[in-house]
C-alpha cells in the first residue's frame, strides 16, 4: 500500500523524462519545439487517461473510467501525423474530432457510462455518425496545397471538388457540431433536473463542467471560421486546456462519491445494532444511508395465493414494473428472495453501497419480514373470518326462503284444505269428529305459528325487503316490554346489517327473559364509517359477559366482521349492549 | 276475482274456498308479468296477490296495477305475517294484507267490508 506513492512518482518522473524524444512520435505534427503548446496539450491526454484508470480501477461496475481513457487516446489519435507517410498524414487530419464525440458519449452516460433513454442513445448516435459522415465528406473534398509541402504532405483520399465545396462541408460539419455541443450539455440539465436526490450529488461535478466545456467546444470549432483576434484565441485556449484537463477528475470525484457514501453505512450498523428497529425506523435509517427518501421495503411472505409481496403493515404489494420510474433490488437469503428494495434508479449505479447497506440491515429485515408475515397471516385469518360469516349468512337467508317456499305454502295450504273440509261438513257430522278436526287445524296452525318463528330465527325476511330499521321496528313490535327504537344511520354492508340485527335480537330476547325491565331503548347510529348500535333495557343488571352462549356468540360474530362488542351491567342499574360495526365488512 | 301465486295448489285451494263462498274467479295466473296481463284482460274486481312472486314482488305488481285506469282492488297475501314485510304493505297501496293460514271467505270479506 505505502510503496504505490513511490511507484507512481517513479512512473511520473519517467514519463517526464521521456517526454521529449517520445513527442516527436506521438504528438502533433509541426509543434515539437513549443513547450508551451505541447506540455498542456498532453496535460489534458494524459489527464483523461490517468483518471480514466483510477475509475475502472475503484468503480469497475461502471463504463465511464474506460470511456475516459477512449477519450484520452482519440486525444493523443492526431499524433499518427508524425509517421512521413501520406496515409498516416491524411488519417491525422480526420480523427482530431474523435475526441469531441467520446466527450459527449462521457456526459451523456454519466454516471453509469450507459445509455438508458432511446433520446440518450439517439443523441450519442447521432454524434458518432455526424464525425464519421463529416469526415469522410472532408476526406473526399480537401486536397490542401502550401508552399514546401513535402511529398507526403498531401490527402490520399482526395476524390473531386474544388476549395469552394470543401468549404461548404466545412460549414455544413461546423454547425452540425455547435449543435451537438448544445444539445448534449441541454441533455446533462436536463439528468440533474429530473434527477432525485442521490441521482444529482452524482451529477454535481459534471454539471458544473458541462457549459465550460461546450463553451470551449463551440469556439474551437468556429476557430477556422470566425476572425477573432490571435490574442483571444490565446486566452480561450489556455482556458480550454485548463477545463478539459480538470474535465476528468470532476467525473472521477462523481464516480467516488458513491464510494465515499459508503460511510453511511456504518452509521447504518450503528443505529439499527442492539435493538429491534421498528418498522418506520428500519425504512428510515436505510433511506439516510443509500441518499434515497422515496426508499420502499417489500417482505416477500407466504401467502393463500402462493408467495407473494407485502409492504410493512401486512398489504399485499406489487413490484413496480420497469414503465413506473422506480427500481427494484430483490435481497436473497440461502438463493430465495425475502425482501426486495424500492428505489431511485439512480441507485442502480451504486450496486457495491446497496449491497452492503442490505448486508448491514439484513438481521432487522429479517425480524421485519417475520412480523410482516405475522400482520399478513393475520389480515387473511380476518378476511377469511368475514367470509365465513358472509357465507353463512347466504345459507340462512337460502334455509328461510326455502322454509317459505316449501313447507310454510304446504302447511298453509293444508291449513286451507281443513278449514274447507270443516265448513263442508258443517251440523252433518258427530260433534266428537267437529271438535277433532277443530282441534287439528288449531295444532296445524301452531305449527305455522312456530315454523314462522323459526325461519324468522333464522334470517330475517324484512332485513333482506326492507332494510334495518324496519327489522328492528318489527322485533321492537313483538317484544314483551315496550322498546323505543332511534334509527339514525344510512343503509350499511348486509354483513353489518344482519349482524346488527342480531345483536338487537338477541339483547331484545334478554331484556324479555332474564332484565325484569319496564321499557328498553334501541338506538342506532352513525359512527364514522360504520354504524353503533346500542340495546338499553332499566332491568336488574348483572349479566356476564361469559355467561350465556349467547351473548359470546354475538362478541365473536361482531368481532368477525372487525367490530367491537360490550356489556355494560351494573347490579341494580339496567344493561347496556353496545357494538361497534364498521360498514365495510373487511 | 283474479288470483296471482305461484303455487298451484293454493290457487287452487283458494278458488275452490272462495268459489264457494260465492266468489267469482275469473282467471289465475303464476307470475307477475301473467298477472298484470290478466288484469289488462279481464278487469276483475278484485286481485288476490301473492307477495312473493318468481318474476317480480307482489308490491311492484300491485303499485302497476293501481297505476292503471279503473284500477282493482288488490288485496296482497303471504305465508309470512305482516310483521315481516313492515311499513311496504300500506306503500304498495294494496287494499289489505292477509296471511295465507288467515284467508278465509269471511276474513277476506271483512278486509273489502262487503258481503260477498
């Protein structure tokens, strides 16, 4: 580790050395003498090269280090100009602009050194086919004449034209690129303004670069075409160098910021270590150490339906498709999945800092899941206690209405047949069998009688036609003790409905038996989204909540479909029943 | 007299009860829609109407046939008791409610208060 410095400066310091005798081969022809052209001109190559190599070196899951040292080498291309051979010659003439077209590869890909958008890969596309197209349309048309131009001095791959077209190309090639210039730093405002928080501390260095560098671009390119003074051109090309040889370390800064976030993490041991984090907190202490508020943690649980998604409270949830703007880093235990992260997809970039963010929180995800699946399971044994419910009741309203169909009509019609038979005989038959058949169709209507009861036991025919109150009214009606009924709600889930019907019913059917009352109150009303019904009798009091199985069943029925049940029975001062129904069944 | 259930053997029973005791039923029909037609038809004076039918309510039925010109009388029964229908029974505008296990000439005649 200590001996690197040392290496680095040995590198340097020979580099340096052979500075000279290697420019005359690498660098730009016609120059060689000029120090003060030729030491900042392989400033800004090596600069690229050298920062291009510490980012592979330090963030291998992104691009941008190699496109850097792409973009150093297309800077040092023109140097093949050296080699006194017309081929190399007429080569050197067409590359210089390479390194432009890598540069806006580099901004635009920026962090990750991938396209991402179809507007990202039309642009970088575009500017590749623009140098490939410019340069061939140069190539074809240029055929440069000066006086002692040496024999391979000349364009080998000069086809036709005339000054006056090469001159057009010119035009046409430098507007194109004043274009492209524009709109890739529009292209990098346009990243940091959409991008969320982490995404833009990323961006931060790149963004500052942008305009500097378009800004040279631009110049550069109108050099050949506008007169400015030679003095101006000093001072913009010394500034130019200046910007593109700071260029690459404001990208390598980019790329080890995500590194240096990394500290975060062990913040992250810290604050979730010794106790178990509530879930809130657990969300919260990740989202500070990956940078990303809008973080999300989905529990993958066994379900009913297989296993599936769940957020914290138990709610089944969906991953985010790819269309939704979010990303999704599914954490595996042992190869199955047990959690998945939410987040920015600028995270993306960082796949090292969310591993070891999931690393550092595994344990409390773990605990997390564990309790999600918990609230899961219980949110499903409550649905599935509702539906039960449900379900029964769609039997007891089938069984009444079968009754009513079936065996009522029949005994009734009996009921019918006898009466008929009865007046038929009228004074012509003994007294004995008068009385017998009288006696029957009394029995025969008792049965009725008791039959009604039973099926109105069962479910009540008026709930299903006319809704609550009137089934309340009704009971009210056919209760020993007098009973003032205040309905106050508007028309509820049947679930709710039949449920408080039967509370009413069976609270009704105590104060007859058990209250010794003198009058009892019914009141419904609205409670938030759900209805309260109380039963109130002036009776002896002392019921217990266990006593009775009717009382419990009524406490689990209402629990059932979510509601609460109680009994209030002092000795001596009257009962009250009240319970809870929420409206929507779940 | 027009008589409107969908169980044959009370309209039957109840034509015979009522023929007897000088009723004159003048057709029967086993659903709503076979009702109303009926009514349309024949105009009888009085409707016997089953609350529960297959194709509709006895209380939809009766409010379409009061709806109507000259409108009968329309007395609504059921195997189940008032109680169970409550406050529908007088919006249906029908006459009258009778259980099936009261109906009888004489419990018919007191609710039209004629004689038959």
């Amino acid at each position: 580790m200590t001996r690197r410095p040392v290496l680095l400066a040995a590198l340097a310091g020979a580099a340096a050395a052979a500075f000279r005798p290697l420019a005359s081969y690498f660098l730009w022809p016609g120059h060689l003498e000029d120090l003060n052209f030729l030491v900042p001109m392989t400033a800004v190559g090596v600069s690229f090269v050298a920062a291009g190599i510490a980012g592979m070196v330090r963030r291998p899951a992104s691009r941008v280090g190699a496109l850097m040292v792409a973009a150093g080498l297309a800077w040092f291309t023109p140097g093949i100009g050296n080699i006194p051979l017309a081929i190399f010659v007429s080569l050197s003439w067409q590359v210089g602009s390479l390194f432009l077209v890598l540069l806006a590869h580099l901004f635009v890909s920026f962090p990750t050194g991938r396209l991402r958008t179809r507007w990202e890969r039309g642009v970088v596309a575009g500017a590749y086919a623009w140098f490939v197209l410019g340069s061939v349309a140069d190539a074809l048309t240029w055929n440069p004449v000066w006086p002692g131009q040496r024999p391979f001095e000349h364009n080998v791959f000069y086809a036709f034209g005339s000054p006056h077209l090469n001159d057009v190309v010119g035009t046409v090639t430098t507007v194109g690129s004043v274009v492209f210039a524009v709109v890739v730093a529009g292209t990098v405002v346009r990243h940091w303004v959409r991008a969320s928080r982490p995404g833009r501390r990323a961006l931060a260095p790149v963004l500052w670069a942008v305009a500097p560098t378009a800004a040279w671009v631009i110049l550069d390119t109108l050099e050949s075409r506008v007169l400015v003074s030679a003095r101006l051109w000093d001072a913009v090309h010394t500034l130019g160098y200046l910007v593109l040889t700071a260029l690459p370390f404001g990208f390598l800064i980019g790329l080890l910021r995500v590194r240096l976030r990394r500290g975060a993490v062990g913040n992250l041991v810290v604050e979730l270590g010794g106790h178990a984090a509530p879930p809130a907190s657990l969300r919260a202490a990740l989202a500070r150490a990956l940078g990303d508020p809008s973080l999300q943690i989905l529990y993958r649980v066994a379900g009913p339906g297989g296993a599936g998604f769940v957020d914290d409270a138990g709610r089944p949830a969906a991953l985010p498709g790819a269309e939704a703007g979010r990303s999704v880093t599914v954490l595996d235990s042992d190869g199955a999945p047990v959690a998945a992260l939410v987040h920015d997809p600028a995270l993306e970039s960082e796949p090292e800092l969310l591993e070891s963010a999931a690393a550092a929180a595994r344990l409390a995800i773990d605990n997390e899941r564990l309790q999600a699946e918990v609230r899961s399971q219980l949110r499903e044994v409550r649905a599935s206690r509702a539906r039960i419910v449900e379900a029964g009741d769609r039997e007891r309203r089938l069984v009444e209405r079968n009754l009513h169909d079936g065996a009522q009509q029949r005994l009734v019609t009996l009921s019918m047949a006898l009466g008929m038979i009865r007046d038929r005989a009228g004074g012509c038959v003994p007294a004995e069998l008068a009385r017998d058949l009288d006696e029957a169709i009394g029995e025969l209507r008792g049965a009725i009688g008791d039959l009604r009861q039973l099926a109105r036991g069962i479910h009540p025919a008026i709930l299903t036609n006319e809704g609550l109150a009137a089934a309340l009214e009704s009971l009210a009606a056919r209760c020993p003790v007098p009973v003032a009924v205040r309905y106050d709600a508007a028309r509820r889930t049947e679930a709710a409905e039949v449920t408080a019907y039967f509370v009413v019913a069976e609270g009704l059917a105590n104060v007859a038996k058990h209250a010794r009352a003198t009058s009892a109150t019914v009141t419904v009303t609205q409670d938030g989204a759900g209805i309260r019904v109380e039963v109130a009798d002036d009776g002896a009091g002392g019921v217990c909540t266990g006593t009775g199985s009717g009382l419990r069943g009524l406490a689990d029925r209402v629990a059932a479909i979510g509601g609460t049940f109680a009994i209030h029975s002092p000795p001596g001062r009257g009962t009250r029943l009240i319970a809870e129904l929420p409206g929507d069944a779940r | 007299m027009l008589i409107v259930d969908d169980h044959a053997g009370f309209r039957a029973r109840a034509r015979q009860m009522l023929g007897a005791a000088g009723y004159h039923v003048v057709a029967e029909a086993a659903d709503g829609a076979g009702g109303i037609g009926a009514a349309r038809r024949l105009r009888p004076g009085v409707v016997l109407l089953d609350v529960q039918l297959p194709d509709t309510t006895g209380f939809e039925v009766a409010r379409m046939l009061l709806a109507g010109p000259s409108p009968p009388v329309v007395v609504l029964v059921s195997a189940r008791e008032a109680a169970d229908y409550g406050r529908l029974i007088e919006r249906s505008g029908a006459a009258g409610f009778l259980s099936k296990s009261d109906l009888s000439a004489r419990s018919l005649g007191a609710l039209l208060g004629q004689a038959p």
